[in-house]
C-alpha cells in the first residue's frame, strides 16, 4: 500500500498533493539545498511520484546508487553527463519534454557532456526554455501529475537581465508561467537557489511554501524577508531571520501559512540515495557509491532516439545542416574508384532533401525577413517613446513645481474625487529650496503609484481613527467599490490591480495590501480574492470608473498589450466561444508560435479568457459584468 505522506523529517510530512505544488528553497552553499532536493525525489518515488531534475551541476545523479556499496538506488533515467544513461544535447528540449511527458520514468537531465564539460550559459538557457514551453503545452493533453526541480533556479529565472537578453528573457517567461498555471495541468515546481537575491521575485513570491536554510548574507536575508511578506506578522520576521541566520547544516525553517499552515524549523532527514552533492574534502577518500539500480534502457534510447529523429525530420534548421554536410562530404577527396559513385549518390541525396523541403526552408526564410523588418520598426518606435517619456517627465515635473509655488496650504484633489469630510492640505513652505525638493520627492511617489494625474495630496484619513493611507491604496479601494458596482462583490489581485493603476507582483502592491488589511478595509476570501469591508466601502470615492460595458472592455484592450489582437476578436463575438486555430488567424499569428502561447498566456494571468471543453476560446464574464449594459 502506498504511503499517503512525503517524509522529509520526523517533525514533518508533506501530503501527495505537493507534486503540484510550488516550492522555493533558499540557502547558502553547503548547508542542505541538495540534499532536500534529493530526499524530496525519493519520497516522490517511494510514493509512486513522477518527478524531473534540470541538474546544471551533476549533484543528482547518485539518485541511481545506494549509499552503501550492497544498496541499491531508484528507479530514475540520468541523461547526460559522465554518469548518465544516455546522452543528450542541449538542444533537445522540446524532445525532452516530450520524452518526459510521453513515458512513466522519472527523469534527471545533467548540463555535462559525456566527457564532463559542462555546457554553456546559453546552451542551459536555451534548453530550459524549451523544455519548460513544451511540457507545459504537452502537460496540458496529458494532465499526468509532474513535479518539476530546478536546481541553481537564480540563474534561470534572474531579477536582473542583461540588456537585449531574448533568450534569458523568454526562459524567465516560461518558468513564471509554468509556475502561475502550472497547477492547473498537473505540474509543480520546486526553485532551488543560493542566489536568493538574484531569483526573479514574481516567479518566487507565487511559491507556496518556503524553505529557508542558513543565510546570512544581508540581501539574501532581504530575499527570504520580502517572501515573508503578508504571510508572517511584522514582529514575527524579525524572530525568524535570527532563527534563519544560526541554523546548523541540514535544519531548515519552513513557512507555508496556506498550504501546509506550518512554521517552524525542521530537520530535513538524509538521503538515503547516495550522496553525489557532498563537498569533495583535502585528503580523504572519495566515497564510493553503492549498487547502480537496473534501468531497461535499451527501451528508453529507442523511445528516445524515435523522439530526436522525428524533431530533426521536422525542423528546417537540421534539414539545412543535413544539406551542408552532405555538400561538404562531396567536396572531400576521394578515392579514384569510388570519386565518381560518392559525387552522384551525394548530390542525388542532396538534391532529393532540398526538393523535399524547399518550401518548409523560403517559409522558414520569409519569416526571418518579417521578423527583421518588425523589430527594425520596433526600434523605432520604441526610440521615439522614449524620447517622449523624457520629454513628459520633464514637463510634468515643471508643472508639479508650478502648482507647488503657487497653491499654499489650500485643499488639493486634482488626481482623484475628493470624498466628503476628507480634508486634505499641502503645507508649503516659501523656500525655493524646500519647495524643490518636495516636488521631486511628490513627483516619485506619484510615479511609483503609476498615477496618471497629479496627486499633490500622497496621503488622506483611512477611517474614523485618524490613521492615513497612500493615495495609491485609495485608488485600490476605488477599484474595488468600482467592480462590486459593476456586479462583482470580491476579485482576484489580477484583476483589481490594472484598475488600480499597479502591477500585482510589484512591492507597491503588497504594500497597499498590508495598509488596507491593517486598517481593516479589505478582507482576503478563499481562492486569493479581495473584498471590501464595510469600512473600506465608506473610505471609497464611490465615483464610477465605467459607464458602460464598451467602456470596461476598451479599458482591457488597452491594458492587455500586443494581446488585445487576439481580446479583439472574442469581444466581437459578444462572449461566444471561437475555435482555437480560427482565433489564432484572425490574431495573425499561429497556433504552434511562442507568439500566440504569449498572448494566451497574457490574457489567462488577467483572467479575461475561458477555454472551452471542446477546445474553443471564448470572453471571460470578467469583460461582461452583471452591472454593467
């Protein structure tokens, strides 16, 4: 019978539904990260759990071995590196994926070549992106649950990315994507990382528990306390980081309020696999590992090698190296027997290949050109923004000053409706200096706010108590009272946010959040949804945002983006479903593009698309509320 529970302590067990979801670990080297990882994927095998590595340092291919030389390890197929059942290439992501997806073996994929090299940064890049696009595509025919680890993850999904860094760029958006809607096809993540203060923070802050080992470095600490966020009490953090920063190897302190509703320190249990991720120490001896468990390969490399074989057959790009080499080994000399025999089988091949998929190679052609064409005139507008962006900063930070000089301790509501009994002043002094130095300091906060109009007056009485607020958290709870007019009582921050005028993966968010909660505004339901509270509805302006339904809708196209070619057309067929290739063409994209999976992707996050059981696409009731004509 099979344990209903995943051991990785005596104090703690993890329930199976952890395949499916998001974990972050974070710790310094040498303190327990790898060795979590590994315990984490033989609790999934002793459960009969399907898992997958991305191991860019071959620390996990001691999964296969037992600790002690008469053990045995699991049953899992290492692909790549010096140690691995079989080799790959970083260019097969795609084909992994598939590989991954298609059969029942668990699976870790060592960046090494045989020979131990490892690969290069763009080459794991590369293959990242790749494998996580297709599995998440290919996950959603098969609905086959997944856990997904990704070892080192800082430097696949960074904070910070080198300019015109597509490929970096491109693999950021696929993991976040994977992780936000992951769940929904059977796929959970676990980010392993010593570069906390590197990682990409919309991609960790959507994990679902975090697991803390011993850190010390100041922006690491920042990391792990800017995950706390509104999961832990102010007070509580400061506890926990002095917990954090004296941990001992191997003990970890795991907070998941929702999921798991734990927080506390544990002590992750050893592998019992064995070790591969142990620190090599000046004069002992290695240790050896045990008994290599037996893997029907030869089944594997078939299904393999049938995987490689057909993605090469259908991509241009190794049909035109097919040509190449096949040119090239007829330029080579010869022998004067078989020089003849060899020119004419070789062009013969050649020609049949080039005939075969001439079309597929001018389409391939033809695209390229496009592509080169939009980006020269991207460039160009996006040059021409920026100058205008300057030139509106500039002139916006005049007029602050202006109006700044000018107004003295007189009542300002210029950016937002003034509620009644709300007083607000701005206290001006007659300095030049002073008056400068407001300004700029106002003109930030409103930038931060994403405000679109002056909003001289930053802060204004939240309730009775006296207490004040950001005018951006005034704007949240307008945009609340706006929707629950409209018909929709409670929404998700994904919603409510692009209303608000900010992003919901921005500390500005959070931060409004924690004001509002603390001044007991808005209230959290079930589901990640925010309400108002009675207080909070009193606060609001209760002016309308929309006057009408085609004008909610023109606000969405608006924020949505490039997306807005594929909202378009579904808004134009007044909330009925349209069929998935037929909306992709109207889009002018295809259904196979990382174009048209962006654009879904865009659409889904803010919650304004359906996806129909017969695979159609059609408005979600977001672009159609009740209270709304």
């Amino acid at each position: 019978m099979t344990d209903r529970t995943l051991q990785i302590s005596t104090d703690l067990a993890l329930p199976l539904e952890a395949q499916t979801r998001t974990f972050v670990v974070y710790g310094g080297k040498g303190r327990g990260k790898s060795n979590f990882g590994a315990v984490v994927c033989e609790e999934f095998y002793r459960a009969g759990l399907k898992f997958f590595v991305i191991d860019p340092l071959d620390v996990f291919w001691g999964l296969r071995h037992g600790k002690q030389k008469d053990e045995q390890g699991i049953d899992v197929v290492i692909l790549g590196g010096p140690h691995g059942d079989l080799p790959i290439e970083a260019g097969a992501g795609s084909t992994t994926a598939d590989f991954v997806v298609d059969e029942p073996v668990s699976v870790v994929v060592v960046m090494r070549h045989a020979t131990g090299k490892m690969w290069t940064s763009g080459e794991r890049i590369r293959f990242t992106r790749d494998f996580v696009r297709r599995l998440f595509e290919r996950q959603g025919e098969s609905r086959q649950p997944l856990h997904l680890i990704i070892d080192e993850a800082g430097r696949f999904v960074p904070q910070q990315m080198p300019a015109r860094a597509v490929d970096i760029a491109e693999c950021v958006g696929a993991i976040e994507e994977l992780v936000e809607w992951g769940r929904n096809v059977g796929v959970g993540v676990t980010l392993i990382t010593q570069r906390s203060a590197k990682m990409n923070k919309s991609v960790s802050e959507l994990a679902e528990c975090m697991v803390a080992f011993q850190t010390a470095g100041p922006r690491s600490i920042a990391a792990v306390v800017d995950w706390f966020g509104e999961h832990v009490p102010k007070d509580r953090q400061h506890e926990l980081v002095a917990i954090l920063r004296k941990l001992p190897v191997g003990r970890a302190l795991i907070v998941s309020p929702e999921f798991l509703d734990f927080e506390g320190e544990v002590q992750v249990r050893h592998r019992w696999t064995f070790d591969s991720s142990a620190t090599p120490k000046a004069g002992a001896k290695p240790a050896k590992p045990g008994k290599r468990r037996a893997v029907d390969l030869e089944a594997y490399r078939v299904k393999l090698g049938e995987t490689i074989a057909k993605a090469e057959a259908e991509d241009p790009k190794a049909l035109l190296r097919r040509i190449r080499e096949l040119e090239a080994a007829q330029s080579k000399p010869a022998t004067a027997g078989g020089q003849a025999a060899t020119a004419v089988l070789v062009s013969q091949a050649t020609a049949a290949i080039a005939h075969e998929h001439a079309a597929g190679i001018a389409q391939l052609r033809k695209r390229f050109d496009e592509m080169s064409t939009r980006l020269a005139n991207g460039f160009g507008s996006l040059q021409a923004a920026a100058i205008g962006a300057v030139d509106a900063a500039q002139a916006f930070g005049e007029a602050v000053r202006h109006q700044l000089g000018e107004l003295a301790a007189d009542p300002i509501w210029t950016g937002t409706p003034r509620p009644s009994g709300m007083p607000g002043r701005v206290v001006v002094t007659q300095r030049p200096a002073e008056i400068r130095a407001e300004a700029d300091r106002r003109a930030r906060q409103i930038f931060d706010d994403n405000a679109g109009a002056f909003r001289l007056d930053a802060r204004v009485p939240a309730n009775g108590d006296g207490s004040a607020i950001p005018a951006g958290a005034v704007a949240v709870l307008n945009a609340l009272a706006q929707l629950e007019q409209h018909g929709v009582p409670s929404a998700s921050a994904s919603r409510v946010a692009p209303i608000a005028g900010t992003r919901r993966t921005s500390s500005t968010w959070r931060g409004y959040l924690a004001t509002l909660r603390r001044a007991g505004l808005v209230q959290d339901l079930p589901g990640g949804l925010l309400t108002l509270t009675a207080a909070g509805r009193a606060c609001a302006s209760g002016v309308p945002l929309f006057g009408s339904r085609a004008e909610l809708q023109r606000h969405w196209l608006g924020e949505v983006g490039p997306a807005k070619v594929v909202l378009g057309p579904l808004l134009e067929s007044e909330g009925g479903a349209i069929d998935r290739s037929e909306l992709a063409r109207l889009a002018g994209v295809t259904t196979t593009s990382s174009t048209w999976r962006g654009y879904l992707a865009t659409l889904r996050r803010y919650g304004l698309i359906r996806d129909e059981p017969d695979g159609s696409i059609a408005a979600s009731d977001v672009l159609y509320p009740p209270g709304l004509a």
